[in-house]
C-alpha cells in the first residue's frame, strides 16, 4: 500500500505537467498567430507582387453640335467716313484758321459755317462742283446758278437767272450777315487795273454731298495753318473702326455671316468681340500677298482703334449645321489595316470591339458617319482609357 505522502506528490507532480503542456501548447498557437502573416509560399508572394486589376474607364456617347474655332490673322481698318476738303485757294501761310464752330456729334446743314480762317467764313454747301472762281458783280455762268440754288435751299429767295445781278447780291448780304460776316471784299482786278467786289470769293465755299450729315471728327484747331489741300478739316458720318481678315478657302467654308468672334491683340494685351458682317463669294489676294477669301467683321463690344497695320488674331467660333453623334477623340482605336473602331462597356465592364467612321473632328469630339451600327447610340458608354488603384 502506497503510503499518502507519496499519492499526493504523484499528483503534484501530474498537475504541474499538465500546466507545462497547455503553457507550450499556448506559447506556439501565439507564435504561429505572429508569424503566419510573414510565412508566405513562392506563388503567393509573386500574387501578392502583380499589379491590381485596372478598372475601365467610359465616356458617353453623345449628340451634339461640334464647336472649333478657326484661327485667323485680321488688321483693324479705320471706318468709313465722308472727307471735307477745304479749297485750294484757301490754302497759304496767311490762312490761319481763327475760329472752329463745329463739333464732333454736330450735324452739318447745308449753309453753316465749318471754320473760320483769317477772319472769314467757311461755309459748307451742297453744289454739283467746286466754285471755279471769285464771283464778283455782274458775273455769269453755271457756278453762278450753284449758288442762287444754294441760297433758295438754305431759305434766301434769290432768282436762278445765273447772272450775279442786284437781287441775288441783296440776299447773298443776308446770308452773311445772318452769320455774322460781312458780304465782299476789295481784289484788284489785273486785266483792267481796277478794283472789283468780290461778292463770294471760291475760297469761301466748302463742297458737302448732302445736308444732315454728322461731324465724327474734327482735324483743325485754331492757330493752325491750312497748307495740305489733301488733309479733311472734317470727317461725317465715321463709322466704327472694322476688321478686314484672308481666310483660306476650306476655312472660309466654316464661316457664316452673324457667327461671333473673340478678337485678340497679342501685343497690346487688349480682347475685345465681334461678329462676321461678310464672307466674300470669290478668291482675292490681300495687300500682303496671301490669296483667299476676304472675310469682313464688325465691333460688337468696345472697338479696338488704331492704324489699318494693327494685326488682330481673329478666333471664329464656327459649328456644324447641326447635331451629329459623337464621342471623345480618346474613345477611337484603330487597327493594323486603318479602319477605326470604339470599345462599348457594358454594366458589367464587358466589353465589345465595334467598327465605326469618322468624320468632322472638332473640340476633342469625333464625328460617327452613318452608317452607325445599332449597338453605337447616345447614351452609350465606350472606352477611353483604363486606371489602376492609386493610378
């Protein structure tokens, strides 16, 4: 019989095994937790090291107008505008322009003064030619009518005889003194040594094409000299300033009379906007050399000003007639034999090769020309391109 001591150390001894055995038993299973994740085979390490799988990326198919500016050169043009030339004969260095009462925005009548030069009067009148000579007393001829008809328009009842004659003198007076002037001045008349009135010296007169029309600017001050013939001592009825560009004949093609255009001066730093007034029917060569169809705009916002040589990059904002099916310029592939094809994504990223062909091109959008297979239609979603994660 074995003795207690000894039974109660047995078990001791069993009880303190069975605690060592669960304690390692415990220790690996944490081990194999903290070391698994580092214990990876050959294939699963090379899974791990591939690329993730790209996700597809779409674009839609769309209806839609195709927008392209066509880019032009264009140069700012002074607009037109009526040239007042004073007389010749009131050309020297004695004519010394005194008084200016005209301003721009004035309306010119016919019998008004335009200037004033060493005193005497200017007038501005709708003859059918310049006065050839002074009309002095008793002068006769067809200048003579021009100015009878003058004077009955401006509300003078002077006759139409043509013969510068008492009646016609009595109101010519009343013409200039309703103006302030007096009529005549003394000039020696060289064939007879004698001195004549001159009644209405051919340096008085100013030759206008109508009445009404409107002062847009004025090229004299007082104290100037007049001594060009050639230079206006007015402008009437100065229209805005308007561009004058050469298209070639595929871009003229694009362009439409009322289409807006966004005008650029690249060395002044200025934008302005216009729009096209006329697109020329035949091929012309510009002052510069370069031969196409002459394309004409006009200011619809703030006019740039400056010389006919102010060079302009014109950028016409042209369109197709109408809308057309389309997709991004990145949606087409093409094959090893030249035709051209979109990839249709499904829901699911299935994709299908579909053959397509192109047309118009414009705004990084192409044209899908008829005809288009079934599958291809607005709404649709076509491939672009493919992204990775992270990419």
């Amino acid at each position: 019989m074995i003795p207690v001591d000894a039974l109660v150390i047995r078990r001791r001894r069993a009880v303190r095994l069975v605690v060592l055995f669960l304690a390692a038993v415990l220790l690996v299973t944490a081990g194999a937790v903290l070391v698994g994740p580092a214990l990876r085979s050959p294939n699963q390490l090379a899974a791990d090291a591939a690329p993730p799988s790209p996700s597809l990326v779409t674009a839609v198919v769309e209806r839609r107008k195709l927008v392209e500016p066509v880019v032009l050169r264009g140069r700012v043009q002074p607009g037109a505008s009526v040239r007042v030339l004073a007389p010749p004969a009131a050309m020297g260095p004695s004519s010394v322009v005194t008084k200016v009462p005209v301003r721009k925005g004035d309306r010119i009548r016919e019998g008004q003064v335009l200037l004033e030069r060493s005193g005497e009067p200017l007038f501005a009148l709708a003859l059918r030619f310049p006065l050839y000579r002074d009309l002095t007393a008793g002068a006769q001829g067809p200048d003579v009518v021009e100015v009878q008809r003058a004077l009955r328009r401006t509300g003078y009842s002077a006759p139409t005889s043509g013969v510068l004659d008492g009646a016609t003198l009595r109101q010519l007076a009343k013409f200039y003194r309703d103006r302030g002037y007096r009529l005549g001045s003394a000039q020696e008349d060289r064939p007879s040594g004698q001195s004549r009135a001159v009644q209405m010296p051919q340096s008085a007169v100013v030759v206008i094409d109508r009445t009404g029309r409107r002062v847009s600017m004025v090229h004299v001050r007082v104290g100037q000299t007049l001594a060009d013939p050639k230079t206006p001592i007015v402008e009437l009825d100065g229209r805005a300033p308007v561009i004058v560009a050469t298209a070639a004949v595929d871009q003229a093609a694009l362009i439409r009379p009322g289409q807006q255009v966004d005008v650029i001066d690249e060395l002044g730093e200025t934008r302005t906007k216009a729009s096209v007034s006329e697109v020329s029917d035949q091929a012309m060569s510009s002052p510069d050399g370069q031969t196409g169809i002459e394309i004409r705009l006009q200011f619809t916002e703030v006019p740039m000003t400056g010389s006919a040589n102010r060079s302009v990059r014109l950028d016409v904002r042209t369109s197709a007639a109408e809308e057309v099916l389309a997709v991004p310029v990145s949606a087409i592939y093409s094959r090893p034999d030249g035709s051209m094809f979109v990839t249709l994504v499904d829901g699911g990223d299935a994709t299908t090769d579909v053959t397509v062909v192109t047309g118009h091109i414009a705004g990084g959008w192409v044209e899908l020309r008829e005809p288009i297979p079934p599958p291809v239609a607005a709404g649709a979603a076509v491939l672009v391109g493919e992204q990775t994660a992270g990419g």
